[in-house]
C-alpha cells in the first residue's frame, strides 16, 4: 500500500543542515483503515477504499452504516478508493499509518482548491487590462477587451477565457519531497505548499 488519506494541519517552515530555510506543509495522515477491496472478478477492477476520520455513528445512515459493519471499522466521515496497492494481500478493517512514509520519499498530493467565489480575468486568469485609463477609459482598467469578431463567427468561441467561478476544484501537486515523519503523532511534513484550506481533506500518493 502507497496511498493514505490526511487532513492539511497547516504551514510552517524548516531549516535544513545548510541554514536554509525551507517551506513545508504539516499533514495529519491516517491513521486509515481499509473498509472494501473491489477485485475484478466481483467489481470489473482492483481497487481498495480507504476510510478516514472518525464520527460519532449517529451521523451515519443505515446503509453506510452496513458498509462499515461488514468491514467491522467505526464510522468513518471520508471515503476515498485507490488502484496503487501493488497486489498486496489486504483485508477489510486493516489498519493503514504513516509509517506507510519516509524521510525523502516523494509523493503527489491531492485536495480541493480553496474556493474565491466569482471572479474576473485580472484575478482568475491574470489578464493585464485594456490598458491606459486616458482617452475616458477610466473604467476599463481590468476588464477583459474584445471576445470575438461581430459578423464572424457571430458567437463566442468555446474556451474563451472570462470572468466565473474561481476555485473549488480538485488539483493535484506532484513530486513533493517528505520531509520528516512523526509517526507517534500522524505527522506528514512534506516541503512546499498542498491545494486547500486548513483542515480540508487530501490524497497522499507515494510515487514508486
């Protein structure tokens, strides 16, 4: 198993044997447990489901709570599948840590982005502006300009970047260095920054 599921804790820095300071993000990984393994022959493909985070079994309805019954684990508030478990021979309720990690290991690290509501090109896209506020454009300081020709093709291509929605998506960082494990905690410090808010969920991905 290579994969483990955690909740971002935060940022800090660290220095290293140099004096250099280095960014890093604190996780809470695990501990895990495993609440289905779907085989090909039953489900068309392998995979484990991990669960994560305990709560209280009055949250839970009756049907999830079957699923953690039959894999004999509590109530879990995040349940996530992974492919990368390398054929090892898993149980239902095995318990999966942080120890799963080491000191220079480098992994990929999923979450949601934070979310920054409607937004315009300048923020969203990092457009410059129509440009100069002379010749009475004092109001077109951050707008987007021209988005397509009048006769043709009389609409607005597909794509075109504009103002929206900014954020609230699932990205992925890839190819973050493991700093230190602190196995008595559940600590992953991993160097650079994770997508998120603090305390929102992530996907730990152990490149082989």
């Amino acid at each position: 198993m290579s994969s483990i599921l955690g909740k971002k804790i935060g940022m800090t820095s660290i220095f290293d044997e140099s004096g250099q300071m280095i960014p890093c993000t604190i996780i809470e990984a695990g501990p895990c447990y495993i609440t289905q393994v779907k085989t090909k022959e039953k489900d068309g493909y392998d995979a484990v489901q991990l669960g994560f985070d305990e709560i209280k079994e009055r949250l839970v309805n009756k049907p999830t709570k079957g699923h953690f019954k039959r894999s004999a684990v509590k109530p879990l508030r995040l349940l996530s599948e992974f492919r990368n478990f390398n054929g090892v021979a898993l149980q239902p309720g095995q318990e999966v840590k942080v120890d799963l990690f080491h000191q220079g290991d480098v992994v990929n690290v999923t979450g949601r982005s934070k979310g920054r509501g409607f937004q315009g090109v300048v923020k969203r896209h990092h457009f410059g502006g129509v440009g100069m506020i002379t010749h009475g454009q004092s109001d077109r300081v951050r707008a987007p300009g021209s988005i397509g020709s009048s006769s043709y093709p009389s609409r607005v291509f597909k794509g075109m970047r504009m103002a929206g929605r900014m954020g609230g998506e699932r990205v992925t960082v890839k190819n973050l260095r493991v700093l230190k494990v602190i196995l008595e905690s559940n600590i992953l410090i991993v160097k650079g920054s994770v997508p998120g808010a603090i305390n929102s969920y992530v996907e730990i991905v152990k490149q082989s």
